[in-house]
C-alpha cells in the first residue's frame, strides 16, 4: 500500500509542476504582447517627435517663402514710387509699403521662433533616438530570453509528461480515477501530506486515531474534511535541524 501512496505523491507532484509550467507558458504570450506594445509606444514617441521636425521646417520653408514674396512686394511697390503722378497715389503706396513692411516684421519672428523650435525638437529627437535605440535593444533581449524561457517550458513538460505516463501506468485504473476526480474538484491538489496531525490540503486536524493508522501506510486514507487523499509525512528532521 505504501508504494500505491508513494506513487500517487509522486504523480501529485508532476501534477504539481506541469500546472505550474503550463502557468507559466499561459503568462508568457501575454508577457510578449505587452513587451510589444511598449516597444510600439517607444516607437510612436520617437515617430512623433520625427514628425514635429518634419512640420516645422515645413512651416520654417513656407514662412520663408512668403517672406521672401513679402520683401519682393516691398521692393516693387517701392519702385513704382518713381511713377506716382500725385500726392493722394504716393500717399496710398507709402501706406501699402508700411503694411507689408509690418507683415514682414511678424514673419521673421515666425521664423525666429520656427529656427528655435526646429533646434528644440532636434536636439528632443537626438535623445530620443539614442533612448529607443536602447530600448529596442533591451526589447529584443528580453523577447529572444522569453523565447529561450517557452522552448525551456516545453521541454520541461515533455519531461513531466513522460513520468507522469510512467507513473499513471503503474496505478490502479480506479485510484486513479479517484484521484483525478479529487483533483478535479481540489483545485488541482488531490494528494496533500499530514504532519501533526494537520491537513496540508484544509489545514484541519485530523482525528488522532486515524493520525495514528495514517503512519501505518496500510491503507488509502482520505481527509474527513476537505475528501483529499492524505498521507503521513514525517517532518522531525526538518524542525530539529
């Protein structure tokens, strides 16, 4: 009977870790996928900035453009001062030179200010490509180290899956099916150990009489309590040392 116990521990325990394998092989797509999404964030951050230099000097050469039309206009007005037959003429064109003139003013302002933004945003975008160049180097050693941990995961729990076989061909067909109805409704834990008394699985006290044949390993015992399948494990070594 013993041995019958000792199997079903150990097929409680590759029960056990390839739950817990199968966790982590659940987590870790999810773990890429925000990987992913940060990188993109990164990226987004970075493509912006690039776009902000782009719309700037973009204005920078409109602004320029239209300065340079603005100082022509001056320029021909001006010029045709030389032609104007009366005062009231003269008088207008000075004040379309004076207005023009003032609209240059405000444009080269614009100018100054876009020659300022555009040097911002440049120097932004110098450490922002320096950062993301870093993050995506991070980025891509973290997904191949996610990969490396996914391929370890499948070996692992071809590994467990191999004794689990092993051992289930080894136990009654009906303990088995005992165990894996218990375990079904045991939250994955159908086999807990008993030390002083106490369930490992509810943490209740067993009665002592039954704490004393639990020792004895001559029969498959269950917890009166929770319905697991229990077993003596002697822990004296543990608490002495």
């Amino acid at each position: 009977m013993k041995k019958k116990i000792i199997l079903l521990v150990e097929i409680q325990h590759v029960n056990s870790e390839m739950d817990r394998l199968s966790g982590r092989r659940k987590d870790l797509p999810l773990k890429q996928e925000e990987l992913g999404k940060e990188l993109q964030r990164e990226r987004s951050r970075f493509e912006d900035a690039q776009t902000r230099l782009q719309d700037a000097q973009k204005a920078h050469r409109e602004k320029e453009d239209l300065l340079r039309r603005g100082v022509e206009q001056v320029k021909r007005t001006k010029e045709r001062l030389l032609e104007v037959k009366n005062n009231k003429e003269y008088q207008a064109m000075l004040k379309e030179i004076e207005t023009q003139e003032g609209k240059n003013s405000k444009i080269e302002d614009e100018v100054i200010m876009l020659l300022d933004e555009i040097d911002r945003v440049k120097v932004q975008l110098k450490a922002g490509e320096k950062e993301f160049a870093a993050f995506q180097s991070e980025y891509e050693g973290k997904r191949k180290s996610m990969e490396e941990e996914v391929k370890a995961i499948e070996r692992e729990l071809a590994r467990s899956s191999a004794r689990l076989d092993d051992a289930r061909k080894r136990v009654d067909a009906s303990l088995l099916k005992k165990y894996e109805t218990i375990r079904s409704r045991r939250n994955g834990r159908a086999v807990v150990p008993v030390w002083k008394e106490v369930c490992g699985g509810c943490h209740m006290n067993i009665p002592p009489q039954m704490y004393n044949d639990l020792q004895r390993f001559e029969e498959i015992m269950q917890c009166p309590y929770c319905g697991r399948i229990i077993y003596w494990e002697d822990r004296s070594k543990d608490e002495s040392s």
